[in-house]
C-alpha cells in the first residue's frame, strides 16, 4: 500500500525518508543489547509525485531522480537527514502485541519515539559514476562493532545473499575496491583469487601466533544471571519463524490504520488510481478476485473502490485467523 501510494514516487531521492525496514542489535560492551529500527528522515520534508507527473518523466527523463540529486548538490544546496533510533529491550519485545522482527510492520511511535542520534549529509557528487555508484556495494552484513544481525529471517537471508550478488557482480575481491574497502586497511582470512589488490603480503591466512589478526569485539563478559536471560530470549527469537509464517488479522490492523486514519481523500484516490492503472491488466479472474479479497480484509470500502475502477464485481473479505489465535511463542 505505501509502494502504490504517492509515497512509492518520490520527487527525487533527496525529498524522501528511509528506514532500516530490518530490526537489528545495539550491543555494549557486556553483552547486553537492545533492539533498533534505524530512520532517516529528509530535513526538506517527504516530497512525491503524482502517478500522471512520475508516468511522463518515466518517458521523458528517466533519470530525473539522479538528476535532481546531482545538481542539488552540485548546487551547494546540500541534502540532509536526521537520523533517529527506535530501541526496545528484549523484554518488552517479548511483550509486544507484533513481532518485532517483521519486516512488514512498523513500531508505534507513541510507544517507541524517534530518538535522533545525528546527521546525513550529501555534500559531494561522484567524479567517476562506474567507479564510486556502480561499483559500489552495500550489504546488511557490513556492520561495525556493536550493531548486530537479528534473527528477522529476512535479513538473516539477506546477510548471505547480498554478498553473493556481489561476488557475482563484481568479483570475489569486491571488498578491496576502493569504493568498498575501509579507509584504515584491515587484517583478514580472505586470500587471493582473480582482482586481489591488497595481498596482505606474507600474513598466513589463519590464525597465527606469529603473526595475529586481533579481533575487536566485546571486552566484558555477561554475569550468570544476564546470560540466563539471554538464553531464555533465544528461545523467543528462534520461534520468530512461527510467528511470521501464516496470515492473520494482525497483518491488515496497520494497512487499515493507513487507509482510514493516516491518508486523507486525495491520498486514498490517489492511491486507487495507482492501483487501478497496474492491476486492470491482470487477465485471471481468480487472481483478480483473490487479490480484492485481501483489499477487503484491509477495508471494504477500498476493495469495492478498486474493484469498480477496473470494473469488477466486489468480493467478501479474506478470511484469516483473528488476532486472538494467531500463533505467539510463548516461552
């Protein structure tokens, strides 16, 4: 619903938020942590298109977006974002109506405010596009030292499959681009293979008392009771795939705030043409029918609105397990 809103054209890259989607860890030193969604909200406010000015740009200027972006730095009208954190103990987590490891979800902001941390600024263009944007390459499994992968089974699929795509993509050196590497060289096991361009030299490619890689990571240790309650919260974490294996009403309750509460009447219209342009070109039946079925368990005033601009009959709401029954691991 947010993609086929105006919110899924933004009116450049720098006129829109972001958010880190995944949950990930914030960890001290002892081991303890608590759990983050990351946002970066645009300084200049969310600006979007509309679905008629993003069509004749697709044609006109496909490259609008990048455009935009360079010449609004090249400008010197620098593009920030605030960034925020959301966090929530283990605890509370275990305690939450949703599972916070859905990527599908949002925290509540009443019940977890944006906390901002710092600033992201775009104050300098590329020289070299091939070089320093297409060669470059981002994975959530690149985290410095206290942020941590969650067990979200999206992003543990994603800490594996990005990098392959990478190696792929760029060769199995990729890192030591310079687009890639760390600005301070690092120490490590990986040797070798086609478009090695820092050897490392004579270190072994294990771990060697003669010559040792040293790791940094946590200095303290957890004490017996903290690691009793981290143990217990690894049984909470490793059912996250239970709970977000199946449909039930807790999957429509944020769709439906949207729709009812978040968008006013030019929103909801928009968003009904949007849909109505892409999906009036489906040719099944069945699919059609399927799909306004899970418009209806959002709202059916929304079903029947999208089924009416494709000239469809309207359908009865899909029906799914209610929240009550829905399948919680419970420790």
């Amino acid at each position: 619903m947010l993609f086929l809103s105006n919110r899924g054209a933004p009116d450049g890259y720098h006129n829109m938020h972001g958010y880190s989607g995944h949950t990930f860890k914030l960890v001290k030193a002892d081991g303890t942590f608590v759990y983050t969604q990351i946002h970066v909200r645009a300084d200049g406010g969310f600006k979007t298109l509309d679905n008629q000015t993003a069509s004749r740009l697709a044609s006109e200027n496909p490259d609008y977006g990048i455009q935009s972006l360079f010449e609004t730095i090249e400008n010197g009208k620098f593009p920030c974002w605030t960034v925020y954190v959301q966090i929530t103990t283990p605890e509370q987590a275990e305690a939450f109506r949703y599972n916070i490891l859905d990527l599908t979800k949002v925290w509540p902001h009443k019940e977890y405010p944006l906390r901002e941390i710092g600033k992201l600024v775009l104050n300098e263009n590329p020289k070299n596009y091939f070089a320093e944007i297409e060669q470059a390459a981002f994975s959530p499994s690149h985290l410095v030292p206290y942020i941590e992968a969650t067990a979200d089974p999206v992003l543990q699929s994603r800490l594996f499959s990005y990098p392959d795509t990478h190696r792929h993509r760029l060769g199995a050196n990729y890192q030591q681009l310079p687009v890639n590497a760390p600005l301070v060289p690092v120490a490590n096991f990986q040797r070798d293979g086609p478009a090695t361009y820092v050897s490392q030299g004579n270190r072994p490619n294990y771990q060697s008392t003669i010559q040792p890689i040293n790791f940094r990571g946590m200095e303290g240790t957890l004490d017996s009771a903290a690691r009793a309650k981290r143990e217990k919260h690894e049984c909470f974490i490793g059912g996250a795939y239970r709970d977000l294996s199946e449909v039930t009403e807790l999957d429509f309750e944020q769709p439906r705030v949207l729709w009812r509460k978040v968008w006013n009447d030019t929103d909801r219209e928009h968003y009904v043409q949007n849909v109505a342009c892409h999906f009036g070109n489906v040719k099944s039946k069945e699919i059609k029918a399927r799909q306004l079925a899970i418009w209806a368990a959002v709202d059916q005033s929304l079903s029947d609105r999208i089924a009416k601009a494709i000239g469809e009959p309207t359908v009865k709401p899909l029906q799914v397990k209610p929240a009550s029954q829905a399948v919680k691991f419970k420790l």
